[in-house]
C-alpha cells in the first residue's frame, strides 16, 4: 500500500518495523513523529508488502539525500540482496545480489552508495 501521511519533514522522528509471517511474507511499517518529547503523536506513515524472502537489516535515507524527506529505504535479505524500495509508492526501485548469505546490516552512507554486510 502507500504511506497515508504527507510531508515527512527534516527533524521528526522516523521509525521502522518488520512484522514478518511464514505464509504471507513480511511487511514493513513506516512510523513517524514530530520529536522524541510528542511520541505519543506516533503515526503509521505507510505499510510495505516486503518480498517473499525475509528482511534481515533495513536502513531509511538520510533525509538529506532525499530533499528533506524519508524517501527510500535499503532492506537486506536472508537471501543476500539488497532491495530499495521508494517508500511513497512502495515500489522495489533497485536490486541487488551482494552476498551468498544473509546480510546482517545496511548503512546508507550518500546518496546511491550503501555499506552491506
């Protein structure tokens, strides 16, 4: 599905989640909010169908990178890949094999340019 929320601006808080399920894959839950002293302003930003194969490590963009807003995030795999997604339209935007087994950890460290491992 898309994100149900707007502008995610520099400065709010952004957090991730990975639910994952055996028969249905995994999903993972956007959540944003304005600072850590409003927590309880926690929103569900969006909900990504995640690809069969389960998420070992997940990393957001810089907001930076991203004009300002959370636009991408980098998802490794059990299966050793790297999958992009556009977090606006949930689309898998790049994909990557990296590694023969699973990726314990993804670091954006610019634009277009990730740390696996």
């Amino acid at each position: 599905s898309t994100p149900t929320g707007g502008g995610m601006g520099e400065g709010r808080i952004q957090v991730l989640a990975t639910t994952a399920n055996e028969d249905t894959g995994g999903y993972l839950h956007h959540f944003s909010a304005p600072d850590f002293a409003r927590l309880d302003e926690l929103r569900l930003e969006g909900m990504l169908r995640l690809l069969p194969q389960q998420c070992t490590a997940f990393a957001l963009e810089p907001p930076a990178e991203a004009g300002g807003d959370v636009g991408r995030s980098a998802l490794g795999t059990s299966i050793g890949t790297v999958e992009v997604v556009d977090l606006i339209t949930g689309l898998v935007t790049r994909s990557f094999k990296v590694s023969t087994s699973a990726l314990l950890g993804v670091k954006w460290l610019r634009d277009d340019l990730l740390l696996c491992f």
